[in-house]
C-alpha cells in the first residue's frame, strides 16, 4: 500500500510539474529551406518568444532549451531579421552568459514588430535590455552594480544614450 502511494504521489507530482509549462505547441516537424519556410514560422516563434521571456529562466527548462534551439535556428536563417549583439552595451555578460537568450529574445521581438525604416540597432538593443532588465527584476542577480546602473538608466530615460555610447 505504501509503495503504491508513493508512486500515486511522484505521478501527481509529475503530472503538476507538466500542467504548470503552458508552453506554446511545438512543431513535430520544421523544415528551414527557403525564405517563405522561414517567414511562415513568423507567428509561431512570436509566441514563443512571448513565453520564453515571461516564463522565469528556472522554469520548464527542457520546454526552455527546445523553444530556444528552434528560435536560434529561425533566427540564423530569417530573411528579414538580424539579430546583431555588441557586447560592449552589456556589462553583465561576463558575469551572467545565461541572459544572452533573453537579450536575443527582446532583439527579436523588437525586430519583428518593427517596421522595416524604423528599425536601428540602438533600439533594437535596448528593448533586449530591457527584456534582460525586466528577467532579473525577479532574482537576486538584479541587486549587483551593473544591473542598479541599468536599471537607474532605464528609471531616468538615459538608456538609448548609454547604449549609443558603447556600440
């Protein structure tokens, strides 16, 4: 009876760590080849990156990884989107390489939702900053000095001027 409750419990334990990733439907198959392929894929990658960076960085991990390997690969490939990132404007990747995905996430969504003339890539790293910023509101790691300067420029309206600066 034992051994049967606690494998009815793991089970539900399981089965509630699954129910808790409400992560977008993935595709069983994507096939990258042309340039329609990849713009085809436009609306299913948006979702995904709007989950990606409202879902904590410790959550549905797996889901995470597969979500993020699928957005590289759009990325590499897309036509019409580029994703430049100058590391200089980011004084926090030495020390936290793992936020590099959710700088690449809000550069995305930036240039995906931007018109072509008004793209540039100040504002295209700003809205990953700000993307990086709004990440670790939520940790520890947003109480060391790079991100209290970050965010205090976000706070005074001055980060388009830091980042023009450094790129």
């Amino acid at each position: 009876m034992r051994k049967a409750l606690t494998i009815f419990f793991f089970f539900c334990l399981s089965f509630q760590g699954m129910a808790q990733c409400d992560v977008p439907e993935f595709p069983k198959e994507a096939k990258f080849e042309t340039k329609t392929d990849y713009r085809s894929k436009d609306g299913m990658v948006k979702a995904y990156l709007d989950w990606l960076v409202v879902t904590p960085l410790s959550a549905c991990v797996s889901e995470r990884e597969q979500l993020n390997a699928f957005v590289l690969v759009w990325l590499s490939g897309h036509p019409d989107i580029r994703v430049d990132v100058k590391s200089d404007a980011l004084p926090f990747f030495r020390a936290h390489p793992d936020l590099l995905f959710p700088m690449l996430h809000g550069m995305a969504i930036y240039e995906m939702v931007t018109p072509l003339q008004e793209k540039n890539q100040v504002d295209a790293h700003v809205a990953g900053i700000e993307t990086v910023l709004d990440v670790v509101d939520s940790k520890e790691m947003g109480r060391t000095p790079a991100f209290k300067a970050l965010k205090k420029l976000r706070r005074k309206g001055r980060l388009n001027e830091y980042v023009s600066s450094k790129i």
